[in-house]
C-alpha cells in the first residue's frame, strides 16, 4: 500500500477505526489481517499495531475521528432530549427540560448574560496598617510568640 505523508493508509484507519469502536489486539488483527492468536505471525501484528497506536498522525486522526462521532451523537442526543420535554411522565419531562436549559443554553444565550459581577465597595486599601492608627494592634504584632507544635503518639 502506498503511503501518503501526513495520512494513513487503509490498513492503519481501519485499525484506528477498529480502536475506536473497542476491539481488543485480538480482534483488529484477526479482522485486518486474517490471523489467530496460535499464528505465527500474531506477534509481528501485534507490535506494527503497538507502533502505529503510539505514532503522532495515528493519535490525530483518532482524535478527528472522535471529533466526529462526538458531533453525530451531540445532535441525536440534543433532538432525544428535546422530544422528551413533552414527555406524559412528569419527571422525565422536569429533567428533560432541566437537561435543554443547562446544556443548549449555554449555545443560545450569549456569555455575558452567564456572567455573574460582584463589586465591593467601602473596603480600606490594601498594605500595610499605620502604625498611629491602632497603637494596641502593633503591640500584639511585636509581642506574639511562634507556639511549636508537638506531635502526640495515639496508641
């Protein structure tokens, strides 16, 4: 098979796709190549699948793959959810709908209106108090003693 840079060839997509839907070693090389685990060549599959799992452009077309069935399934799931919100079954109607407002919500409304500002005001600036301010409070800045801590056995 020819190979082209940056692309993988039949055999190593169908292996990726085989990955993908969970097949064990076992079984991709039974289905990519024909052999049994008791084959003598088992073992060179074994390794030539190894190699092309840890290599860069098998893990990015895995990842484009991924991507894919991810955006198949999010429609499905979102139309699913969405018949289900006029669903008889109050409970199932109630998170149904909780479901559409969380997840499709964030795709409608805008971020700003996700956005929560708090303000404080009227706090005292931040550094270092003044010593004529409050005279008792330096005193017990200067006078303060570091406690050790003294660890107890409990038998």
């Amino acid at each position: 098979m020819a190979k082209q840079v940056g692309y993988l060839t039949v055999e190593q997509e169908k292996i990726c796709e085989l990955d993908l839907a969970g097949k064990s070693y076992q079984e991709i090389i039974k289905a990519v190549y024909g052999v049994e685990k008791d084959d003598p060549h088992y073992r060179k599959y074994s390794s030539r699948i190894q190699r092309l799992k840890e290599s860069p452009k098998f893990a990015k077309r895995r990842e484009t793959l991924l991507n894919e069935i991810h955006r198949k399934g999010y429609g499905k799931a979102l139309n699913k959810m969405i018949s289900m919100v006029d669903d008889p079954n109050p409970w199932v109607s109630l998170q149904a709908s909780n479901n559409v407002l969380n997840y499709a919500g964030k795709i409608v409304l805008p971020q700003e209106q996700n956005t929560v500002t708090v303000k404080i005001e009227g706090m005292p600036t931040l550094g270092a108090p003044d010593p004529d301010a409050l005279p008792e409070a330096q005193e017990l800045v200067t006078e303060s003693n570091i406690i050790e801590a003294v660890e107890s056995s409990v038998t």
